[in-house]
C-alpha cells in the first residue's frame, strides 16, 4: 500500500523539478519628474503716484537653468488700472482764466508682459526675487467738459503703447503647491495719443510704483 504512494510523490517531484521556472519580469522605472515646473498667480497692489488699485495675473514656467545659485522662470502676465482726474485748466485758445468747471477724464491700461525673473532662496522656505518685463499696454481714455463752446463735450479714445516693468520682492513657500510674495515694481508706459485738447494732458501715465502681494500655485 505504502509502495504506490511513494512512487506517485516521486513522479510528481520529478515533474516539478523538471518544469521551466516562469521569468519574473520587473515593473517599468518610474518617470523621472520634468523639471519643467508650470505656476499661476495674481496679485493686487497699489499705485503710489496714481494713488489708484491695479491687478495682475499671470502664468508661467520656471526653468531648469541654475545661474549661479539663482533659479529662472519665465511668465506671461496681465494687468489692469484705471485712474479718475477731476480738474481745472487753463487753454489761452478758450479764455485766458482758469475754467473753473472742473474737466472730467478717466483713464484705463490694461499692460501685456513676458517677463524673466531670477529667484534665490535666503531662508528656509522664504526666498528673495528680481525681475523684469516688457510689452504693449492697451490704454483707453474718457473724458467730459461741460462747456458751452465745445462742440461735443465727451471725448473717448484708446491707444496701444511700449510698456515695461522692473520687480522684486520677497516669495514664502507654505506649501510644495502653493506660495505667497509681496513686493514692488516700478511700471513704464510711453505716452498714448489721444485726439480731443485739452482733455490729452490728464489722460496718461508716463511712470508709477507699485506695492502689491500675491499667491501663486505651482502645478
């Protein structure tokens, strides 16, 4: 009785022991992170001479180029502002007194930048940042003078002009994905044409600072 059991477990171990073990085939390498890193933000901030809001936001890509310890990023951003003037003038063509019913105007720019910015960390999570922008601002402007001999008294008109920026600021990381920076900028724009004297000579601004804080999210 013992005799076939034993010859069956021999058989069967002689089977085994004969069989192809099966090829274990390793799971594929992980992707290696891009080091290409895409971000966007906005930030709200305050015109020192225009005393006057103005907004952004942006989008952009940070780099892999180290420049000495500093790290590159290059975005894309919008702004806007808008500034109310109430005024009297002086036109030797009209009279030669002040008027003193005041000219009205409103005056808006809308800034489109690419711009690089150099970003170095001082402290743990917190890091200082420098940069500059430039573009074309799409302005508009609206005005109106109640004056009698003024054949129409609202004027309105819009302009594209050279527009350019220089920034810095401190920016703290709270987490890997998110981040908060304030900071200030100095904002240039060329001088728009407007039709319509003696409204022309509120309805520009040559140059201004700008405080502002922002966040932004890394993806």
């Amino acid at each position: 009785m013992k005799n076939p059991i034993v010859a069956l477990l021999l058989a069967a171990g002689t089977a085994f022991a004969g069989s192809p073990a099966k090829e274990v085939i390793p799971p594929p390498p992980a992707p290696e992170p891009s080091l290409w890193q895409w971000f966007a933000g906005a930030s709200a901030g305050y015109l020192i001479d225009a005393e006057e809001l103005m907004f952004h936001g942006h989008i952009g890509v940070d780099t892999p180029y180290d420049w000495g310890g500093w790290r590159s990023a290059i975005f894309l951003e919008v702004g806007y502002a808008e500034t109310d003037t109430s005024a009297a003038i002086v036109d030797p063509s009209i009279t030669a007194a002040v008027v003193t019913t005041p000219l009205v105007s409103e005056f808006s720019f809308v800034p489109v930048t690419l711009n690089f910015k150099l970003e170095r960390e001082i402290a743990p999570n917190l890091n200082f940042y420098i940069g500059a922008g430039a573009g074309v601002a799409f302005t508009e402007f609206e005005g109106y003078a109640n004056y009698a001999f003024f054949t129409d008294p609202y004027i309105s008109d819009s302009d594209e002009v050279f527009c350019a920026q220089i920034f810095t600021g401190l920016n703290y990381d709270v987490t890997e994905s998110f981040e908060l920076y304030g900071g200030a900028r100095w904002i240039y724009l060329d001088d728009s044409s407007f039709s319509g004297a003696p409204f022309s000579g509120l309805a520009d601004i040559d140059s201004d600072f700008l405080v502002e804080g922002g966040l932004r999210f890394n993806f």
